[in-house]
C-alpha cells in the first residue's frame, strides 16, 4: 500500500506524521503505518480543505491534547460534510477524551448520574453515527472501542461514586458517625449550595484522597485534623446542623 497523499491506506484518513516516529496509528481505523520521509511533504504541500480541516483537527489532539481547538475543527468538518464517518469519529474521539482528562484532573464526579448520560449521548450521536457510516472493514474497529469507552466510564464513575469525606472519615475512623454525618449535612445542605461552595468541595476532594493515602497513617496527621474538625463539628451542631444518620445528597 503506497501513503502518497498522506492518508491513510485503508480508510482514506488524514494522518498527522510525525518525523521522530516510525509508526503513525491511524485515528479512524487502528491501521498501524510506518511512516516514510517521502510522505511528510506531500501532506503539507497539497491537500484539499476538507482534509486540511481534519488534520489540523488530530494535530490538535495528538500534540496538543487540545480537544477543544480539535473539536471546532471537527465540526467545520461536519459542515462541509455531515455524514463523513471520519469527522463523527474524531467528534466522538474529542468527548471521550474531554471526559477523561476531566477525570483525571478533577478526580472527583459530582453527578455521576449526568455523566454516564453524557457518554451514551456522545456514543448514540457521534460514535454509533461513525460506525454505521464506516467501511464494513473499520466496523469491528469501532465496535471495539466503543465497547471499551463504555465499559472504562461506568467502572470510573461507579468508583467514584463512594468517595467520602476522605480526611473526616480518616481521622474519625468511620464514614458513619455522629461528626462525619454533621460534616455531610453541612457539606450538602450549606457549602454545596453555592458556586464557591461547590468549588471548595471539588478542591476538597481533588486533594484529600491524596492527602490521606500519603498522611493518612500518621497520628500527627489525624490529631492536626481533629482539633480543627471537632471545632468545627461543635459550631455546626450549635448552629442547628444536625449529627443524626445522613444519606448524602445527589449535588
Ligand atoms: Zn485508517
């Protein structure tokens, strides 16, 4: 198979072509192409806009990881061609990689309801899209990493879902107690009420898993906590905040 246009010889794919390596994967079908020096200066000399859009669309991804820039480009491309199955997989392919650098950043889902809705709505409207418009030999490519996108998510977001007061429940030993109900009550009912609460929560729970998996086994480290949560646990419960069993809220 010759690689004279840039593309890809099996789909017909853009492919981004980077001199240091000797492979270049394929984004719209897996194929695997090594990559030859004669290929780079064609693709940059003379390809059609449409294609031009949708390279500079996985250039974006694959040394920027820029999704946001590769998902404009993606939907110019849409414009000029709706139904291109390359276009509405590399849509597809933006989603889930927004989604997961949201997850590896923020470490921390608040609605994990919403976002299983939001993979099977980008898998309903990009992803299965792409694979009935692929070639039947693309097909089975697709079916593969639609399967695990879906499986990795529900396994993320499920784990997710039992992540507690992390420092409370280490320095009281229990997710179930009188001050780490008071806490949950508050963190619910008060703090995630607002937009500054909201945010100090998910810093909260961005660095706390951290901060007890590192400290976590230290009494210097519970007690340094515990005078402060005790303080803390008082005030709240003088101020009306109950120390009751609590199932945590949906925020
Ligand atoms: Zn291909």
């Amino acid at each position: 198979m010759s690689l004279e246009n840039g593309k890809c010889p099996c789909c017909n794919g853009a492919l981004t072509l980077d001199s240091s390596k000797e492979k270049a994967v394929c984004r719209y079908c897996g194929h695997e192409i090594v990559i030859q020096q004669a290929v780079q200066k064609c693709i940059v000399d003379g390809i059609a806009t449409f294609d031009t859009i949708l390279l500079a669309a996985q250039q974006a991804i694959d040394y920027d990881r820029d999704y946001d820039l590769a998902r404009k480009k993606y939907k110019e491309a849409l414009n000029l061609s709706p139904n291109d199955y390359r276009v509405l997989w590399g849509l597809y392919t933006c989603e889930m990689g927004t989604l997961t650098v949201y997850l590896q950043t923020k470490g921390y889902v608040a609605q994990e309801g919403d976002l299983m809705q939001y993979v099977t709505e980008a898998t309903q409207k990009y992803g299965e899209r792409a694979k009935s418009n692929a070639p039947a030999e693309v097909q089975p490519y697709y079916f593969k990493v639609i399967n695990e996108n879906s499986t990795y998510f529900a396994n993320q977001i499920s784990s997710n879902k039992k992540s507690g007061c992390y420092v409370a429940t280490c320095v009281y030993g229990s997710y179930t107690c009188p001050e780490v109900w008071t806490l949950r009550r508050y963190r619910d009912d008060v703090l995630g009420q607002t937009w500054y609460g909201r945010a100090f929560i998910r810093t909260y729970y961005a660095i706390s898993p951290f901060a007890v998996k590192v400290f976590g086994r230290f009494n210097w480290f519970r007690n340094m906590f515990k005078k402060k949560l005790d303080r803390m646990v008082e005030a709240l419960n003088n101020n009306g905040v109950d120390n009751t069993p609590y199932n945590d809220k949906n925020w």
